[in-house]
C-alpha cells in the first residue's frame, strides 16, 4: 500500500489551472470499495480562498461582457467534450464515491441535460418589450450575470448536483468558484481540464477545494453575490442563514426522508422493482433515494415478499465489476449508517433483512453493507424520523390512504415522495395534498428533467429559487426594466410630481 506521504494531493483550480496547495492542510480520499486512501485532497486557507475569488471576479468581468453567441459556442464545445469522454469521469466518481459504474454514468447524463438546457440560453435570457407604455415612451426588461457564484457540493453526486448549477450560472455570463465535497474531489478537476478545452476562458470555472474553512470563506466573501448549497439539513440551514446575513442571494437544498405510498390496487411487481431500484440504488446515497415504504394495508405482506425475493438477487461489490451495489462512501459513514440496524431492533422492528450479513464481491476491507428490509418501523424511532443516507428500507404499514398522507406530510422533510396506485383519482388527490416538493406518480425517483425545476419543501430546501429550469436561470440573472424615451420635442418641460403614463 502507498504512504500517506507518497500520495498525489487532488490541488485547486485557479485560472485555468491546477493549483497547487500552500495551506499544508490536507484531508484523505478513499476508494471506498478497496478501503483504502489513495489520494489527499488539499484543503484551502484563507489566502486561497481570496486568490480563488479573486481570479473569479477579474474574469467574470469579461466573460459577462462577451456576446451570446460566444458564450454559446463555448457551452457546445463543452457539451460535445462531455458526452464524449463521460466514461472517464464515471471511473473518476466510481473510484472516489464507490457507486457502480453505470450509475456514475446515469448521473453524468442527468448533469449533461443541464448544459443541454444552458446551450439555450440565448433564449432563456430573452426580455420583455412593451411599447408606448407611455406617451412617447417604451420599457424592456433584461436578465444581467451576477458576478461570483459559489457552488458548495455533497459527496453523493460528484458530478450532477455541481452540474445542475455551473453550466446556467456560466452560460448567463457568470463566473463560478465550486467547492466540491473532500470525499470525491476529483471530478471536479476534471470537469474544469474539460472546460479548458471547450475554450472557456481562465478563471470563469475555478474549483476550490476544501473544509468549512473553505466554505466559511465563501459564504463571507464580499466578491461573491449568490451561493448555491446542496448537503445535509444542518448544514444547508447553517449556509442560508450565514450567506444571507451576508448579503448573498442564496439555494441551500438539505436532506431527505423520502416515503412510498403504496395503495393496496398497486402493480406489485412494478411496485417491487422501484422500491429496490429507489431504496438501494447507490447504496442509498441519493437525495432522492426512498427510504419509507408506507404500505396501506393489506398490501404490506405481499409487497415484502416481492421486495426480500429481488434482495435475495442483488450483487453487491465493487462498481468496477458490473455489480448492482457498491459500497458506502466512508468507514465511518457506513459504521453510522450500520447503527440503525441495531436502533430498530431496540425499537422493536422486525429486521428481515440485515445488510450487516452481506458476502460483497469486493475487497474485504471495502466499506460494505448490504441491503437492509426493516418492517413495522415505529414513526417514533430514530430509524424512521431521521435521514440514514444508506441501503436501509423501511416499511411503514398503516390502515388508509389518508393516514399515510398526514403521516408524509407530517415528516419534517419534504424533498420527494411517490404514489403506486392503479388508481387515477388516488394519484390525482395525492399530487395535490401532499406537502413535498417533487411527487412521482408510479415513478419512484422523481427527478424532474433539466427544463423544470429542482427542490423540495420544508427542511429539504431553504431559499425560494430552485436549482436549473427557470428558477436557475432567474437565481444566477438580476433582473432589470429600462424605461425609455426618446426626445420628442413636444415632451418637455419641469414636472416635479411622481412619474405618471400618459
Ligand atoms: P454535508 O452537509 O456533510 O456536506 C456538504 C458540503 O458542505 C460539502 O462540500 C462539505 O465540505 C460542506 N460542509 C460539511 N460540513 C460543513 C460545516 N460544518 N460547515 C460548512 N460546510 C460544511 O453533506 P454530504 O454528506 O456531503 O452529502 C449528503 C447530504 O446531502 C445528505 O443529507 C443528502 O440528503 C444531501 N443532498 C441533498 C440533495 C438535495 O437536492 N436536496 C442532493 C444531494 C445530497
């Protein structure tokens, strides 16, 4: 095994290039399914921290300036450079998150659909024109770049979830500084090599890496207006009200509990197959991951069934080997996650399937756990009130319809949640009663596409501007309404009176 001290340290990116790291702090990256460090990621100091900004803003000024069709021209190129070479970034994440490979794959193209959508922008930006709103007189309103924008990202999705930010904030002419997640780094630089070659000019896309000094550096910063967050609740609430009070627009998206109504008319299978698909997909280390079955009765026996017989068939290992679950992202993380287990037997759950027992096809020092069924979760204990952020299902079983959407709406979070029902109606009322911010009907992960809007409600979001569609296009943009006139020489004259239409 390499030594700490032989390890390549993942640097910042700083005008368009790697940067190399003066603070002498540094933090481990693992391969989670070898179980191993096998890189240091440096960690930014208050002088990085300003020269990261400070190379931001001297390019922000030029880049807004530049016309549209130049700008477009960039995102193209990087668009083209992307769905190229996308099979390189996912061994990145792969090696550095530990999801399976054709995951890291699926959130490459999710990222991918939002520069898709930013190659539009031309026509996101377009204004309104009104006129002869008065005598003489026409008002068009324009969108205008911010400046600096700090993207701050999880670990969870190395590439997307920075990708549902950076490619808006820049194509409307902004300059970006993203402070990637110290658990999966180095996506980040890549992605920043790749702007490189689409021709983005240096400083317009800048990666600092680092901790909550980094991130406290950000949020303080006076040469950055706006600051997109994606984490954990405690976290994102701390974001918004520390970059607010410092005069920043702010998204701060949090955590997540997210609940699966089954009604007793579902498709089983169907039913069955997204439960799996949406519970222990990444190791359960998706925002969007379900986590609570709520099965009206007298579905709940039947459903278990399906669910513990595909269990049964699951290959957990390394993503590398065509595997359908890899292992959790940190020792400590999967040792975290692992504790509920034990939480819900001391609640009195029923464990029908405990991932502690996995035989993974990895390395035994991996960070492993298996999928894990926990059925008759008291709505009071830990296992169902708070976020696992890992392959553990629960089921809830309870008597109606109504009672499973006041059991949903009552949870604290509100990110997203689905409906499995043959039932139009049904599906109909639970779009419309249920307080949470995305809503899959027979769709488990609903993950609304590039052109709508991402984010939930209540502790799952803080801030009114969700992430891309055209709330990322108005978050990263000021609005502006000029009224003109040009002289006529019949309009003149001194009026001290407050500006009336004519
Ligand atoms: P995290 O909150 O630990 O870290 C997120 C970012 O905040 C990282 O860049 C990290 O360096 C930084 N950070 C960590 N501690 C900090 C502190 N004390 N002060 C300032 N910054 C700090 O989250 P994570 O573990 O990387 O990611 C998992 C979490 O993210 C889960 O809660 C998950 O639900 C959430 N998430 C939410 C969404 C969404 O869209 N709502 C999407 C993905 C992930």
């Amino acid at each position: 095994m390499t030594t700490t001290e032989t390890l390549t340290v993942v640097p910042h990116w700083i005008d368009g290039s790697e940067y190399p790291s003066t603070s002498g702090r540094t933090a481990d990256v693992y391969d989670p399914a070898l179980g191993v460090v096998t890189k240091r990621v440096a960690l930014a100091d208050r002088a990085e921290i300003d020269a990261a900004v400070a190379s931001a803003k001297k390019a922000s000024a030029n880049w807004g300036e530049l016309s549209l069709a130049k700008r477009q021209a960039v995102l193209f190129s990087f668009r083209e450079l992307l769905n190229a070479r996308k099979g390189e970034l996912a061994e990145i994440i792969t090696s550095e998150h530990g999801k399976v490979l054709s995951d890291a794959l699926g959130e490459i193209s999710r990222g991918q659909e939002v520069v898709e959508f930013a190659c539009g922008m031309a026509d996101h930006l377009k204004g309104e024109y009104s006129e002869q709103v008065s005598t003489g007189i026409d008002v068009y309103s324009t969108r205008q770049p911010l400046g600096v924008v700090a993207v701050i990202s999880p670990f969870n999705f190395p590439a997307m979830v920075p990708a549902w930010f950076f490619p808006i904030a820049i194509a409307a002419g902004n300059a970006v500084v993203l402070k990637p997640s110290e658990k999966d780094p180095s996506a980040a630089i890549w992605i920043a090599e790749l702007w490189r070659e689409a021709g983005l000019p240096d400083g317009v896309f800048t990666v600092l890496n680092g901790d909550k000094e980094a991130v406290d550096g950000l949020l303080t910063h006076p040469d950055v207006a706006a600051v997109s967050f994606v984490g954990s609740t405690p976290i994102a609430r701390y974001v918004y009200e520390t970059a607010t009070a410092h005069g920043k627009r702010v998204q701060a998206l949090g955590g997540a509990k997210n609940h699966m109504l089954v009604l007793p008319d579902a498709d089983l299978d169907l039913t069955a197959d997204a439960a799996i698909n949406a519970g222990f997909g990444s190791a359960g280390e998706r925002c969007m991951a379900i986590s609570v079955v709520v099965a009206v009765e007298p579905v709940a026996d039947a459903l278990i069934e399906a669910i513990t017989s595909r269990m049964a068939g699951l290959r957990i290992g390394d993503g590398r080997r065509g595997c359908d679950m890899g292992p959790l992202v940190t020792q400590a993380h999967r040792d975290k996650v692992a504790s509920y287990i034990d939480v819900a037997v001391e609640d009195g759950a029923d464990v029908i399937v405990d991932g502690r027992d996995v035989n993974p096809d990895g390395d035994a020092a991996g960070f492993w756990l298996g999928p894990t069924l926990i059925d008759r979760v008291p709505t009071s204990s830990r296992v169902y009130t708070e976020e696992i952020f890992g392959p553990v299902l629960a089921i809830v079983r309870v008597a109606s319809y109504e009672e499973g959407v006041e059991l949903i709406n009552a949870g604290a979070f509100g990110n997203g949640t689905a409906i499995f029902t043959n039932d139009g109606g049904a599906a109909r009322r639970f779009g419309k009663d249920i307080r949470v911010g995305m809503v899959g009907i027979n769709v488990p992960i609903p993950v609304p596409v590039a052109t709508f809007s991402f984010g939930g409600w209540k502790d799952s979001m803080f801030g009114d501007t969700k992430a891309h569609g055209a709330e990322g296009v108005k978050f990263f943009t000021q609005l502006k309404a000029i009224t003109s006139r040009w002289l006529d020489p019949s309009h003149g004259g001194i009026n001290l009176g407050f500006p009336q239409n004519d």
